[in-house]
C-alpha cells in the first residue's frame, strides 16, 4: 500500500532539516547545555522558596526542582519551536525555498517536514531535561507511562508553536524581523503562565491572562503528570487544548505556505 503523497514528501522535508541538524555541532551543544544551566540556577536560585510552608503549598511540593522542571521542558520547546521559522527566511536567502516550492512535491509538506523535525528536536531535548532532573532528585509521579504522554504533549505543543513560526517566516522576509516578533511573543507568554510561579500566587488581572494562555495549558498537565499523578480532570483539559492548538497551527502555516511566492 502506497503513503500518500503528502507524507512522503513531508519525510523528505524532515530528513534534509535533521541531516542539517546533525553537522551543526555547536548548535546541538547549547541544546544540551541550556537547560542544564536553567536546572542548576534554578534549582538552586529557588531553592529556598519552599522553606515557607505557604509557598511550598502553592508549588504543590517542597523541592521546587520539581515544580520547575516541567516550565523548564516547556521553555525549551518553546524557544526551539519560535526559532524554527528562520530555517524558511534561511532557504529563501540561498534560492532553495523557490526550488522547494517549484519541485512536484505538495507545499504542505514543506512546512510539515520541518515542523516534524523540530519537534523530534524537542523530544530528545525533554528526555535529556528528565534524565538529568530525575538525577537531581526530581520524582515523576506517574513513572515511565506518565513521561510518555508527557511527550505527546510537548510534541502537540511544539507542532503548535513551529507552526505559528513557519506562517510568520512564510511573510517576514528578514530573520530580524522574525526575531522582533517571536520575542515579543514568546517572553509575555513565558511570564504570564505558571510555567516558573504557581497561578494562585499571581494578581487577578495576571491570572485571567495565565487563564488563556496556550503555554498554561501545556503546562498544567506536565506538572500534573510530575507532582501529582494521574488527575485527569487536570490533564485532559490541557491534552485537548494542545491538540487543538497543534491543528490550527499547522493548518494555518499550510495555508500560508500554499499561497506563497517566496
């Protein structure tokens, strides 16, 4: 039985962006290094933040590491999947977007082999965020099964992300530009979630915006499946939400692509 073509040539796309990948040394050393950094500064840094009982309540535990380890693994993908854009405004520099999307293959899969390259980046990054976390003393609740679905979510949450880069890319024509806006998106979204404080610990109004942000919904169910276990009424609100999340994502950057002229 024959793929169809959409994922043949979506392969095709995936294994350039990895071959890619793998000849950038340097490139898969900071990936490693960046969030061994944010472990040890922020487990020590906050550290003593559960030596107030109030405080340890509202993380839902009394080693912050553990708390902070799920925001740690969603910043991770989230900065891989907004940069995932400048790979588009890099092809089209060098003339081989406009060879991508004259070839017989479908558009969508341009988009779609890169946004499956990006998140398989984040997958190894957020088993080598756990590995070293769970080194550190961190306990994951729901034990192997629980990092599993983990993963799942963090790959929805990247296929989200990634999209939303890609479509940006597919119209800004400089890697400034894509830069400008990707943090103007992505450090709001970091500090209005729970993704380093507890909601409960924020202002109303914060806490509204936290409410609705995609980055909450990712990370709810993460911290969940780490602290608490398998409390679905926690966890199915943010699995549905990032699938969601993920479908809109890739569809609009499709979309986007489809109609490009590079």
């Amino acid at each position: 039985m024959k793929l169809p073509a959409l994922l043949v040539d979506s392969y095709w796309v995936f294994w350039r962006e990895m071959k890619r990948l793998l000849v950038q040394r340097a490139r898969i050393a900071i990936a490693a290094v960046q969030p061994l950094i944010w472990l040890i500064l922020m487990g020590n840094a906050m550290g003593g933040l559960t030596a107030n009982p109030t405080t340890a309540r509202l993380l839902g535990t009394q080693n912050y590491l553990e708390f902070m380890t799920p925001g740690i693994m969603i910043m991770s993908t989230l900065f891989g999947g907004v940069f995932g854009g400048i790979s588009v405004i890099w092809d089209r520099r060098t003339g081989f977007l406009n060879k991508m999307l004259a070839a017989p293959i479908k558009r969508a899969a341009i988009p779609v082999g890169k946004i499956t390259a990006i998140s398989l980046q984040s997958v190894v990054q957020v088993t080598f965020i756990a590995a070293i976390a769970a080194a550190m003393g961190v306990h994951f609740a729901t034990g192997v099964p629980g990092f599993l679905l983990l993963l799942c979510i963090m790959i929805l949450f990247s296929y989200g992300i990634a999209g939303i880069s890609l479509a940006l890319a597919s119209v800004l024509r400089s890697h400034e530009a894509l830069m400008a806006v990707t943090n103007l998106l992505t450090l709001p979204m970091v500090f209005a979630s729970n993704a380093i404080f507890p909601r409960e610990a924020m202002p109303t109004w914060l806490k509204t915006i936290a409410t609705y942000n995609p980055l909450t919904y990712a990370i709810t169910p993460l911290r969940t499946l780490v602290l608490e276990g398998w409390v679905w009424e926690k966890i199915w609100p943010g699995l549905l939400a990032m699938g969601l999340f993920a479908f809109v994502a890739v569809m609009v950057s499709a979309r986007q692509f489809a109609r490009s002229g590079a």
